[in-house]
C-alpha cells in the first residue's frame, strides 16, 4: 500500500528535473535508426547508418532455405526469433497507436522500413505452415569470437520447429507480429498485409495445435533466450493481436473461453517483455472491453482489466533512489521501456473512456499515469543522478563503450582486415578507448538497483543493448513529442467485424482475383485524391453467384456494387459472373488502396 500511496504523491509533485524536458523528436528519429545499426543481410541502397555492411549472406542455405535478413538482436552475431519478432510485434504497436505522431515528426517511413525488415525474414522464415526457422547461428560458438557482422566466421546453423518438434511461444509470437504488422501495412500496401496475415493465421494454428516449449526443440536457445514462462501467455498474445487484425470472433472467443485455463486473468504480472507476455495481452483485452467489444465474454474480459489495472498501479512499487523502475539486474531497461508504453497507450484508452485508473489506495488519472511514463523516458534521456543519458548518441554524457561487437570495431569501410575470432578480443573487446562507430538510438542494460552505472566494455548486463529495449520506447518519444495533442480517440477506431479475414485469393483458392489499379490522380484543396479501378475475375470454369464482398479502409465515393448494411454485391442488374469473365468497379479517395476480401460466393 506505502508503494502505491508513493505512486499517487510522485505523480502529482514530480521533480524539478522532470520539467526541464527533452527533445523527445530528436530521441525518437535517433531510436529508428539503431535499427538499421542491426539488420543482418543485404543492406539496402537508403542505408543510414553507412559504417556497417552487408552481412549473414549465406544464411539458411546449409538447411536448403534463404534465411538471409532479419535482425541481430543486441551485441551479438545471432538471430534469435523470439526477441526478433516481439521487437518486430512492439515497433508495429507503435505505428499503431501512434503513427500519426511518429508522421508528424516525419519518421514515419523509417519506422514502417523497420517493421518491413523484420516481416520480411518472418516470410523467409516461415515456408511451410507447421515450420518456423527460430533461430541462425549459436551463441555458445558467437560469444566465443569477438567479430563485426561483416567477418563472421562462426556457425551459422538454422535451427527450426516443426509438428514434430514445436514451439508453441515462438510460432504464436511470430504471429502476434505478422498479426499486428499487418495493421500497419494495410492501409498502403493492402496485398503485403494480406501476406502477413495469412502468415499468422497458419502460425498460430501451428502453435495451438503442436503444443510445447520452444527451447526444448530449440535447446541452443535455453542459455540465452529461455522460455521461463512457457507458451500459454504467447497463445493469448496470438490471438489479441488476430482479434485486432481481423475482428473475427473466433480469436475473440479464444481469448473468452482461455482466459482462466492459459492465465490470462489469473497471472497478476509486475513485468512485460519478450519473455513474459500477459500484461501486454491484459492490456489489449482492457481495450477491447471498453471499446465495447466483450460481449458475452464481458464478465471474464474484466477479469483480464483487473490484472492490467494492477500491472499499471504496481509500476513504480520497486525503484532505484532516482526513480527508475527496476525489476533485475541483467538489462533492466527492457522491462522499464515496455512498462512505459503500456502505461502510455493505457492514459490514452482511460482518455478516451473518460475514466481513471482504480488503484487500491485511490484513482489515477490518464495524465497522472502518462507521468510515471514520461519520468522513465526522462530518466533515460538523462534526467537521473549520474545525468547519463542511457540511449547511446542522446545527449552530452552517454555509454561510450557498448558491448557490441560492430560498433566496438573499426568499420570495414575504414579498414577492411579481416577481424578473427579470438583477435577481436585482443585487439577491439580489450581496449579502454570509445568504440569508433556510434551506435545511435541504442538503450543499453542501464544501472543498478543504487542508479549506479559502470561504462565499460566487458560490463554486459548494463553495456549491452537490444532491439526490445529501443522498439517499445518508440511509441512512447512519439507520444511525448505530440505533447497535449498526442493522442486520438483510440476506441473507435476498431475494425468492422469480417467473417472471413483472408485475402480474395485466399478464399477463393485461385478462383477468385481482385486485381486494382490507379487510373487517374489529382490536386484538391491541397489534398492528392486517386480514382482506382479494381477488377474482379471469375477464374473458374462456373458461374459466381451470390459474391459478397467486405471492403476495408474506404474513404470515398465507390460505383459499380450494390451496398448493404458492411457488406458488397454485384450490382442490382447483374446475376452472375460468367467463367473466365471479369467485373469493374471504381472508387475515389484521398488514400492507399481498400483491401478487398471475399465473405462469401456460390459456384454453379
């Protein structure tokens, strides 16, 4: 109770250095582009970060697959897929909330890029419906050599589950990502978030049917990414993220009826990350509850709530003396930047309801709860007792020797001598000096449980940083940039219900192909406005009757279909569609494509 009564206290008088304020616009470009310090793979023309270089390009082919790509998840050489795709899962939460804000700061872009070089790999890695690639390289064998990306030399070894070797977490993880990555490409590039989507419907299909751990078929993974809480936090997590991509009722309903038996309103959690996935899932399922969406699931939905209300209250139970929020001592940061993004879009959802936050020891308001968040982003950016700023290139005073490999050695652009295994350690891992190239964006493991931080190389639990730390602190910089008007009326902005959630394609096997183009463009009252024609084709040998067609994200005028209620069909003059024949209809809008997607037909 002391815990939260000091929460409520804090809130309302927060400390001077707090209101000095940051350049929460600065923090937040900085932030995307230590994403392109760790892609692996061929790097891409518009590369920023110009000292690294192509990488891991013989990835996947010793297992006949092309694995190259992807993301390297801290200071190491390896792939590991579950780290990989909940940064992927968290970036793409970001745009979501907050996309508007991260336009307005002109990221935008950017941050699509990085969500894009990981779902890219996810494609590559996923190329049968019950196989996922989880893992490329080893880390017994990578810590061993001190090496840039550029002269690996160490096992690249893929490692996958399958039916008969599952891994319930990393397949549902992977989904969530795909799931929620599909969101953020639906509304301008509608054929690749159909793509995604069907990735995720299979993966989590895979992993509720072959149920298990991943690391007990992954066992190269369990010394470094363990999968501590198991697969059934991951299987909710799936299906949130299907629920919000589809509106379907089954995911729905698979949260309803396994909320109790998978934990989902019986784990209290005091911390969320790429292990640990309820307080994400409690706070997605609190949305849905006051968007509206539980229906006959309200009473377990509020169930989930209360397990989120208590995440948010018990934020700031354990912290340093300077107020940071700690929760262990090996990279505590991931757990202080995901913290602050639930605490961030929760304000925002409390916002939009127009209520409060129901701590034991009183009500918190949105703006009150925004606060703690802001405070840990400010401790970040340098607001804390040592006046370190933890994101590498924010500031005058920040780690200059990060435990990373790439940026601890010179640039093989400078100086292309290959960089052996053990001479790495000699001749880069054992200096004293500033690594030579500046990992910019990067939020290392950060100080102890005393706020005490010791900048050196070796010093891995607080030096070395990873892409699940950075990736939720995104959505945070942009919401903080926004200031007053950061955020929108998040609850109404949820999807009409489709019965059907996949692609035309899809659906119709071949059958049916929905094919659309731009036709014309122009300028109105300073706004770009597009006329599309969209052709849909009867590739069967049969007559199509009783099309009916649901069309997403329509801004616009729309000739050529009949409308009822959500839904679309053939024009009232028009019985069928004969084989081998197509149908046209146009529409306008100031916008990226509609995404078409088949509810439902006859073949006779």
């Amino acid at each position: 109770m002391a815990a939260l009564f000091l929460l409520v206290i804090f809130l309302l008088c927060p400390a001077p250095a707090i209101l000095a304020g940051h350049d929460y616009g600065e923090a937040l470009r900085k932030s995307i582009l230590f994403f392109e310090a760790q892609r692996s793979g061929y790097l891409p023309d518009n590369q920023r970060v110009q000292w690294r270089g192509d990488s891991g390009l013989s990835d996947g082919k010793i297992s006949g697959v092309d694995l190259v790509g992807g993301y390297y998840d801290a200071g190491d050489n390896v792939k590991f897929g579950l780290p990989m795709a909940f940064t992927v899962t968290m970036m793409s939460w970001s745009i979501i909330e907050y996309g508007g804000q991260i336009d307005s700061a002109g990221e935008l872009q950017h941050a699509v890029d990085a969500v894009k070089w990981g779902t890219d790999y996810f494609i590559k890695a996923h190329p049968q419906p019950y196989v996922l690639y989880g893992e490329v390289g080893d880390g017994n064998t990578d810590h061993y050599c001190w090496q840039r990306p550029e002269d690996m030399s160490t096992s690249r070894d893929a490692y996958k589950i399958d039916a008969d070797h599952p891994g319930s977490d990393l397949a549902a993880e992977t989904a969530a990502a795909m799931a929620a990555a599909s969101i953020v490409f639906r509304s301008y590039n509608s054929s690749y978030s159909a793509e995604l989507l069907q990735h995720a419907h299979q993966l989590f299909e895979f992993a509720d049917k072959y149920r298990g751990k991943y690391d007990s078929s992954i066992t190269v993974a369990q010394k470094y990414y363990r999968s501590v809480s198991g697969y059934a936090d991951e299987l909710l997590w799936g299906a949130a993220w299907l629920y919000k991509a589809t509106n379907s009722e089954y995911y729905l309903d698979y949260l309803g009826y396994n909320g109790d038996a998978l934990g989902g309103t019986g784990w209290a959690i005091t911390e969320f990350g790429w292990d640990v996935k309820y307080a994400g899932v409690q706070t997605l399922v609190a949305k849905f509850l006051m968007a509206g969406k539980g229906g006959k699931h309200t009473e377990i939905f509020k169930r989930y709530k209360d397990k989120a209300e208590f995440f948010m209250c018990s934020c700031n139970a354990q912290q340093t003396p300077g107020g940071l929020i700690f929760r262990q001592r090996w990279n505590n940061m991931q757990f202080v930047t995901t913290a602050s993004f639930l605490m961030s879009v929760y304000s925002d959802y409390l916002a939009s309801a127009s209520t409060s936050l129901a701590c034991p020891n009183g009500p918190v308001s949105p703006a009150q709860l925004l606060a703690l968040a802001k405070s840990q982003v400010d401790y970040i950016l340098g607001d804390n007792p040592r006046a370190t700023s933890y994101m590498v290139g924010y500031g005058k005073n920040y780690p200059q020797q990060v435990h990373h490999r790439a940026s601890s050695i010179v640039s093989h652009k400078l100086d292309p001598s290959f960089v052996s295994c053990r001479g790495g350690y000699a001749s880069w891992f054992s200096r004293k000096a500033s690594d030579p190239n500046i990992l910019t964006g990067a939020v290392v493991g950060g100080p102890d449980a005393y706020d005490n931080f010791v900048d050196q190389r070796d010093n891995y639990e607080q030096t070395e940083p990873a892409t699940y730390n950075t990736a939720p602190l995104v959505g945070v910089l942009a919401r903080l940039h926004a200031g007053h008007n950061g955020y929108n009326q998040l609850l109404s902005v949820e999807l009409p219900e489709t019965k059907n959630p996949k692609p035309a394609t899809d659906r119709g096997q071949g059958l049916i192909i929905v094919e659309q183009n731009v036709t014309n463009s122009w300028i109105a009252e300073g706004k770009t406005f597009y006329r599309y024609s969209a052709i849909v084709s009867n590739k069967s040998s049969k007559k199509l009757k009783n099309l009916k067609l649901r069309i997403l994200n329509i801004h616009g005028p729309l000739w050529g279909l009949t409308k009822s209620g959500d839904d679309y069909f053939f024009p009232k003059w028009m019985e069928f569609l004969g084989a081998g024949k197509t149908m046209e209809f146009v529409y306008i809008q100031p916008a990226s494509p509609v995404q078409v997607l088949v509810s439902s037909y006859t073949l006779v």
